[in-house]
C-alpha cells in the first residue's frame, strides 16, 4: 500500500517535512485520494497555486507532515523546468 511506504518514509527520515509525489500516470493519486490520513498528516494533490502552497508549508501546515502530489497536468515535464522548480 502506497500510503503505508509514505509513512515509513517520515518515520525513517524525521527531519523530512514535505514529500513530493510525481504522479505521471495518476495511479497513486487514485488509490491515495480515498485514503484516511493520520492526525499529523496533510494530503493535498497540488492545483497549481504555487504561492498558496508554499505558504501554507511554510506557515498553516508547518507542524504537520505533509504529502504534495503532482498530477501529470502539474510535474515539471523538462529538465529546465525542474530546475526552476519554485517549491524547492
């Protein structure tokens, strides 16, 4: 189960605070989308509001764990654009 490994990842890294999930396919989106997350756990498939969501990590969600998923709509496609990737 996907979000059993997501959980392992925290537990094994505890400095790490948000996870990135590029999702090409969509396949982890649909099975993670009707998962129930623990307490400390944020879940959000990004919609594009970079602004939004860099706030949020860095001030609403910063004492949570949080789990960001890039659809295929929304992943850097290029090595340019991985580069000047604004969530880094």
């Amino acid at each position: 189960m996907v979000q059993d490994r997501i959980y392992d990842y925290f537990v094994r890294n505890p400095h790490l605070h948000v996870l990135f999930i590029f999702d090409r396919m969509n396949i982890i989106e649909s099975e993670l989308s009707s998962s129930v997350w623990e307490e400390n756990y944020i879940y959000k498939v990004f919609d594009g509001a970079w602004f939004n969501t860099k706030y949020n990590i860095e001030n609403t969600w910063k004492e949570k764990n949080i789990v960001l998923l890039f659809s295929n709509d929304t992943l850097p496609q290029s090595e340019s654009e991985m580069l000047k990737f604004p969530l880094l």
